[in-house]
C-alpha cells in the first residue's frame, strides 16, 4: 500500500514563505500523478494543486495561482509545494495525495492520502 508522509508546515508571518515535502513509499512514484489538498477549520477538504507522472503538467487552484508551485523529484519519490506570498487565509492543514490524472485531481478523489502538516499563516 501506497505510504505518503508530509513535512514542512509550521507557523509563518503573511507575506512569507514556505516549502512542504512529500515522500511517497510503498508503490511506484513515477507512475503516479501526485496533488496538494488543503483543509482549513471549519471548511471542507480542497484542491490546490496537481503534477503530471513525469512532472510536465501543472495544475493551480485560483486562489494560489502566481504564489504557489508545485514540483517534483522522482528519484527522490518526492514531490514539492513551494507557497509564496502566504495570507492567513492560506491557514490550513495541508495534504499530499496521489492519483491516476493530474487534470482531474480537483474533482476525482485520490487513491491516497497523506497525514497533512499544518501550515499556520499570522497577520
């Protein structure tokens, strides 16, 4: 069974940055498209972004497009969110997840799931 554990997260100033990482085990990395999800207090679980299998297609949420990019390392099974210019209402807990199609991660629910890292954003 597929294994995905996120780092990275913590608390930031708005305005800041930060980088989150997800390491995926278990299962052949580079087969897979791989996405971010988030899910702030209150709210239901969404889509941020998605990589294609070999990393040649990306795609953005509205809300993060220009501020976050998505990126991965497959010989390190290893994909990327690098979140610029944070807003509090950027708040969340953020997921990593892996499916068949990165075009239609926002609305076919992933195969699998990692245990989400908190990103904490203050004013």
């Amino acid at each position: 069974q597929v294994q995905l554990v996120e780092s990275g997260g913590g608390l930031v100033q708005a305005g800041g940055s930060l980088r989150l990482s997800c390491v995926a085990s278990g299962g052949t990395f580079s087969n897979t498209a791989m996405g971010w999800f988030r899910q702030a207090p209150g709210k239901e679980r969404e889509f941020v972004a998605a990589i294609s299998r070999g990393g040649a297609q990306t795609y953005y949420a509205d809300s993060v497009k220009g501020r976050f990019t998505i990126s991965r390392d497959n010989a390190k099974n290893t994909v990327y969110l690098e979140m610029n210019s944070l807003k509090p209402e950027d708040t969340a807990v953020y997921f990593c997840a892996t499916g068949r199609l990165a075009h239609t991660m926002g609305t076919i629910p992933p195969d699998y799931w990692g245990q989400g890292t908190q990103v904490t954003v203050s004013s």
